[in-house]
C-alpha cells in the first residue's frame, strides 16, 4: 500500500509529541561527573549540582536527599550510610536550596516543579540489618518533616513550584511519616517505595504488599534488577515508575526505552540528559 512521506512525517511527529518526558533526578545530591561516590550527601556537591546547565537551562530536575537516623547517638544527619565520618545534619541540604530557591532563573530543565527526593534510611548503624525501634523511627519522621518546613518555607517564600516525596525501603517509617504529618503542608508532597536487590542477595528490598495502606506514588526501582512480575505489580497499582542506578549500562538505556520511567536518577547528570535530548 502506498502512503504519502508527508502523511508518515505527520505520524512520526505525533508520536515523539506523545512520548513521555523522563525527569532526571539526581542522584544522592551528587551528580556532577566525573562521578565520585565519595562526595554523595556533601554539601559541596549538592551545589556543584545544582548549578549545572544544559543549553543554557538547569541540567537536572529534581535532586534526592538522604536523611540517616543514626541510633548510637540519636543524630538525623544527611549521610547514606556509617562509612564515612559523615557529620552535617540532615536539615543541611534544605537549607542550601531554599538559599537557592532565592537565586533568579529557572529551577529545572524541565520547567516543571523541582522534584526533591527525600530517601528515609531504613538502618540506624553500619549494618543494614539495624533496624529502627518505634522510638527511632518516631524521631526519624519528626526529622524528616523539619526537612520539608526548610524546603517549603524557602518554597513559598520565592514563589517556587516544588514537589517533595518521602521514599524509603522501609514501610513503617513511611507510616511514621504519615502519622506525624502536620497540620499545615503548603507544598505538595507523596510517597514512594524503593526496591533494590532482591533477596537474598540484599535485606533492604520488600515487597510491595509490605507498603499497604501508604499512598504510593512512585517506586524506585534499580534499572538492572527488574523482572517482569515487578513490574505487572508495580503497573496494577498505578505508581510512576522510577529507574534508579549507580552507573548507566547499555542495559540503563535499555530499560529506559522499554518501560518509560518518568523519572531517572541517576549520578552521570550530563550524560544522561545527553541520551535523553539526543
């Protein structure tokens, strides 16, 4: 069957319009390359991060931050985890982008909202396995509000359109999270979950199930460790799909094109955002 070139143009056209923008979220407040795990959660990257451009616009659209209860101590710092000597307080990282809420020009690339990932650790020690008591997770959730006051109130005060999500691969701190919620949340927010390696490989990911009764919108989901019933569970519920890494691979980009995130995060910031304008 004959058809016209212009009318196959016309049909190309609509389909890349109807394709599905990804945001690039970076990853660990850390995204400037060469990449160096070193610096995750440091204030000095966060702001190396968040000045990085793309065509004269913002490289990023959203940034995640950690939030660690660390339980020897009873401390909320923004760390990833105990192996570093790791010390500022998890409320750090808000105020260095309310500081940057006040600065002129746009917020992301997108244009859109800035995403601001909030990870809640689900160990309060070196060990994955240190789990919080009730107390624990208590003091956690109050920690991580403080976080979202600093946010929004730099939010509100710039006029900026900010969204905030609390993950984390723990459910009760989630729903800790809602308990505490108080009574006056001017910037929008959600939840997610976050899934990583399976078991028995790793103690962190649980299922999906584990989360009932939490609003999520979003699960992260690590992009080389997905099969198929994830993904069907993920779907049925109607969450975004989030893909996560620690360094792209042919199978990133690949899984990428398969199931169309809307969100990526990721450390390699200008690399990514080169895929994805390509």
């Amino acid at each position: 069957m004959w058809v016209s070139c212009s009318l196959v143009v016309a049909a190309l056209t609509i389909a890349a319009c109807d394709r599905p923008s990804t945001l690039l979220i970076c990853h660990n407040g850390n995204c400037n390359e060469p990449t160096d795990p070193e610096l995750d959660d440091t204030i000095d990257a966060l702001n190396e991060s968040l000045a990085l451009e793309f065509d004269g616009k913002p490289l990023i659209d959203g940034i995640e931050l950690d939030s660690f209860w660390r339980g020897e101590d009873a401390v909320c710092l923004y760390a990833h985890d105990l192996d570093t000597e790791q010390q500022t307080p998890a409320t750090a990282p808000a105020t260095e982008l309310a500081v940057h809420f006040a600065r002129p020009g746009a917020l992301t690339f997108s244009g859109g909202p800035l995403h601001v990932s909030l990870e809640l650790k689900a160990h309060v020690a070196a060990s994955k396995t240190a789990r919080h008591t009730p107390e624990q997770r208590y003091l956690h959730a109050l920690c991580a509000w403080d976080i979202y006051r600093i946010i929004s109130d730099g939010a509100v005060a710039n006029a900026r359109e900010v969204e905030i999500v609390f993950s984390s691969f723990e459910p009760k701190l989630l729903a800790e999270v809602m308990a505490t919620a108080p009574a006056s949340t001017p910037t929008p927010y959600r939840f997610g979950a976050i899934f990583g390696i399976p078991a028995p490989l790793d103690s962190q990911t649980q299922p999906l199930g584990a989360y009932a009764g939490i609003p999520i919108d979003l699960v992260e989901i690590h992009a080389q460790w997905i099969h198929d019933a994830q993904v069907e569970g993920i779907r049925s519920t109607g969450a975004e799909m989030v893909l996560w890494m620690f360094s792209a691979t042919v199978e990133t980009f690949g899984a990428i094109e398969q199931y169309e995130p809307s969100m990526v995060v990721t450390s390699e910031a200008r690399l990514m955002r080169r895929w994805l304008e390509r």
